[in-house]
C-alpha cells in the first residue's frame, strides 16, 4: 500500500526565531471553516472568489459595545457613521436603525445618506470641499454644518442671506493633542488663535450661529490620552466662546480615529495587546468632560467612530490560483485578491486564516494579487504551510475604508455579501461586469472598429 | 550534487551540515527526495518513485518536486 503523502518541505534551524509568546511559529496557523456559522466553501461555491462578507451581527454588537461604553459613562451621548468608511448602503442602515447620525465629507455622500431615507438634519456635513450647490441643499434641509475655513464661514452666510435664514453652525478645530503626527490640515487652530478669530467672525454675522465644535485628531490612536487632551481643551474653549461670545455650545463632537483590531505595518506586538480596549477610550473621554464641564452642564457628545465599529465585521475570501518559488527561496502565493480590492494593504498587514487543515511546517512566504503590476502585494513576509492550488485564505479585518478605497483595475471588483443575524446571506453589492465599466464610456463615430 | 553528499543526514528528518554549521529539519518526503538525489538520480526517475512509494497524482508530486529543488538550490544545497 502506497504511503500518505505530504508536500516535501525542508526548513533551516535557526536559533532564536521562537516570539516572546512561547508559540513555535513552524507549525502555528489559523483555520477558519466558516463566518458566523455558514461555511467558506458554501460561500464561495454560491458567490464566487474573491468575496467579500459582512456580518451583520457583528457590526450590530461592535455598535452596540462601542456605543454603550460611552452611553453608560454619560449621559447625553449621539453617534455619527463616518460614511467614508464603508458607505455601502447595508452598512449604513444598519448602524442608521442603531441610532446613527450620518456624517459626509463630500456632496456625493450627501446624496447618498438622503438617498437612504436619513433627513437633512440627521446629517453631519465634514470635510474642506464642500461645493456651493452642496453646501446651500444641506443649509436648506438643517444639516449640521461644520465649518472649515474662513472662506466657507463666506459661503455659509452668503448661502443664508440669500436663503433669509439663520443658520446654526460648528466650527471644525485643530490642536496639539500630544501625539504625532499632528493633523493641522482640518479646522482652525487653536494654539494660534485662528480659531478665536473663527468665533469672532461668526459672532459679526447676523446670519450664523455658533452652536458646535468639532475636531478630528487623527486616525488609529492608540493613546487614549490624546482624546483626553482633545476634550479638555475643546470643553474649555467651548466656556471661552460662551463666557465672551453668548452662544451656546450644544455639541462637542470629538471625530473618530479609535483604532480597530488590525495590525499596522512595522508593529511588533498583536493588536490584541497593542490595541487599548474601548473601556479606556470611554472612560478617559467621558473622565476629561466630568473634569471640565461645569456642574449641571452635559453638552452632547458626539463621536464620528468609523473603523472601530465596521473594520472587524468584515472578510476577504481569496483564492489560491498559482504558487511559485523566489530566487530567495520564499514560496510565493498568486492569489485572486489584490491591493485593487485591499486599499489598505499598504499600511495594514492582515490577519490570515486558511480554510482547511494544512499539513507541513510553514515556511516564509509571499502573497500577491492578481494584478500585473510589482506592487500588487497583499503580505509579503508570513509564514504559511504549503498551499494547494485552490485553498481559500480569508483575510481580516478589511471593514474599514476597503470598500471605499477599493479601485476598478485590471480586474472587476467582486460579489459583498451580507450574512444577516439569521444566518441567510444577502448579496449587498452585485459583482461588476464590463457594463457597468464602459457605460459612461463614448467612442467617437471616427474611432468605430465595428 | 554539491553539499548534498557531504551532509550528515539521519532517518528523522534532520540534516547537519559540517562545513557551514549550519541544520535543516526535513519530512518524509523531503528525506526521500533528497536520498534519491544523494543516489544521483535524475528528476524523472525520482519522480517515477514519488509515484510508485506515495499516494499521489502525478500533476501535484512533479510541481512539488521541481519547487524542493529550488528550495534546495535557495539554500544552496544543490
């Protein structure tokens, strides 16, 4: 009888490889069979490869926690979806029905979040390029306005002077919040003065009321002292502007930047340990405004959490389509998915499970896209045992600005699947075929080959 | 078959090799391709016992075996 058969593999000896947790990493490796409950194979045999899925029930529970670690800390909390995010229309409405404002950067999320049925005044309007047409429909239906720059505080009252309308705004702030780098780019300043300058503009205008502040510091901090800083100066000039000015600041919205449990290039440590739990989050915010607010005073809080609350409830299916080995010995893994469906490729080095027991020691391997280009790289340092032809890898978390960032490029971009708290799975976004490429194409007459 | 004659290799699967110093851990089928190449035989003719000693399709020990012989000329034992 002939013997099993395993893939032939050698490895060299090398001392001190073991990591600080014990762990060999010749032999250590992810299986996942399935996504909450219904199988990777069942997924992939009704929607194809690469797929993308969203689990509702987690994006619903990730809301939940990272809502209640705030709501149970103070009590006048509201949260904002940042749409660019994931603007899928699934993905929005379900953070919508649990209690989320929509917040745009732009006059196309605009239209989207009122395309969805969300009201003009449940919308939060970021972002520095806001157009005069945008700006004037979302003036018109109440939306909360966050100013940027001085010009816009111009378009804003020029827009309601013209409309005959007093308009309530926020303006957007930035400041040294103790951390590097330093986002200066959104807002006015505070350390200089250019914010108080903001104020003081606004207060001159019969047209505009100043009834917010907004700042966004960063993006995936994970010092949770940095907010704590962020609100205790935001609180303190929110008293500067009342004391002098006589508005009323009825929101403090702090902007989003709370990381997920992703890990970031050039990082040692697991983001189960790198990454602070909410808790901490929550309770250094919700600890700055008791520290600074006046008694009795409890402006809204409002948070614009975007990563945090989406990245993990969504996977990459990927399929093994060919291997290869590099004249430096690694394996090299062509796979269907590349940085034209991971965006975030470039900063994030994912978590990577494979979809069946796989024997043999894992050796340093490569894994590429699909795409005809050097940089289409999805890891290129992880060790894996040797992969069939076929075996699916499913990465993790890419909830987080891959939907958006994702580009056309060589290849269509693939089914997204929603499986819902039932365990039905919903396509949330159709596979693209050459029509929905080419249809804001034209061919001039001349250029006809047919 | 350069270093490869030189190594002392054992029937668990660990390979020394006294110039370098340096070790290498192998399978089973990794030991049984590299006795085949220590005996000089060629790539077809070790393919050929693949076939006859494991339970295994032809397509997938010939992609196998091509891609250890690179492994093993990365490590430069071949």
């Amino acid at each position: 009888m002939k013997k099993i058969y395993e893939k032939p593999v050698i490895t060299k000896v090398e001392t001190g490889f073991m990591n600080k947790f014990g762990e060999s990493p010749l032999y250590h490796r992810k299986i996942r069979k399935d996504i909450d409950g219904v199988s990777i194979e069942e997924l992939v045999s009704r929607f194809g490869s690469p797929l993308f899925v969203i689990s509702e029930k987690q994006l619903r529970n990730k809301y939940r926690t990272i809502y209640n670690a705030f709501a149970s800390r103070y009590p006048n909390v509201q949260f904002g979806w940042s749409y660019k995010t994931n603007y899928l229309k699934a993905v929005c409405a379900v953070l919508h029905q649990e209690g989320a404002l929509a917040e745009v950067v732009s006059g196309f999320e605009y239209e989207k979040a009122r395309k969805l049925g969300i009201e003009g005044k449940d919308i939060i309007f970021n972002g520095p390029h806001k157009k005069l047409e945008d700006l004037e429909i979302a003036i018109r239906e109440g939306a909360k306005i966050h100013i940027d720059h001085f010009d816009e505080i111009l378009d804003v009252e020029k827009i309601a002077e013209r409309l005959g309308k007093t308009v309530k705004v926020a303006i957007r702030l930035n400041m040294d919040a103790g951390i590097k780098p330093q986002w200066s780019r959104f807002g006015f300043n505070l350390e200089t003065g250019q914010a108080l300058d903001a104020v003081k503009r606004i207060a001159q205008s019969s047209w505009l009321i100043l009834n917010g502040l907004h700042a966004h510091i960063g993006t995936f901090i994970l010092d949770p002292n940095a907010y704590a800083k962020e609100v205790e100066k935001m609180v303190k000039f929110a008293y500067e502007v009342e004391d002098n000015f006589g508005f009323k600041i009825e929101y403090i919205d702090i902007g989003g930047g709370i990381p997920s449990k992703n890990k970031l290039k050039g990082t040692y440590l697991p983001p189960d340990i790198s990454v602070p739990p909410i808790d901490d989050y929550a309770e250094k915010i919700t600890e700055a405004l008791y520290s600074n607010l006046r008694p009795g005073d409890f402006p809204k809080l409002i948070l614009e959490t975007g990563r945090a609350i989406v990245d993990e409830a969504e996977y990459l299916i990927t399929t093994v389509f060919a291997s290869k080995r590099l004249p430096d010995g690694r394996k090299a893994y062509i796979c269907d998915a590349g940085v034209n469906l991971l965006f975030t490729a470039f900063w994030y080095k994912f978590n990577v499970e494979i979809d069946r027991e796989v024997y043999g020691v894992n050796e340093p391997s490569v894994l590429y896209g699909p795409l005809c280009m050097n940089i289409d790289i999805i890891d290129d340092g992880i060790l894996l045992p040797p992969l069939e032809r076929g075996t699916r890898l499913i990465f993790s978390p890419v909830g987080a600005y891959n939907n958006t960032q994702w580009m056309q490029f060589i290849e269509y971009r693939p089914n997204v699947v929603m499986i819902m708290e039932d365990r039905t799975v919903e396509v949330v976004r159709e596979k693209e075929d050459l029509t929905d490429i080419e249809r804001r194409e034209r061919l001039p007459e001349k250029l006809k080959l047919l | 078959m350069g270093r490869l004659n030189q190594l002392a290799i054992n029937d668990e699967g660990f390979i020394f090799d006294p110039l370098t110093g340096e070790s290498f851990t192998v399978n089973r089928t990794g030991l049984f391709i590299i006795k085949k190449l220590k005996e000089n035989k060629s790539e077809e003719e070790i393919l050929e016992d693949m076939l006859n000693e494991f339970n295994v399709s032809k397509d997938i020990a010939e992609k196998d075996l091509i891609d250890f012989i690179q492994k093993l000329k990365s490590y430069g034992l071949v």
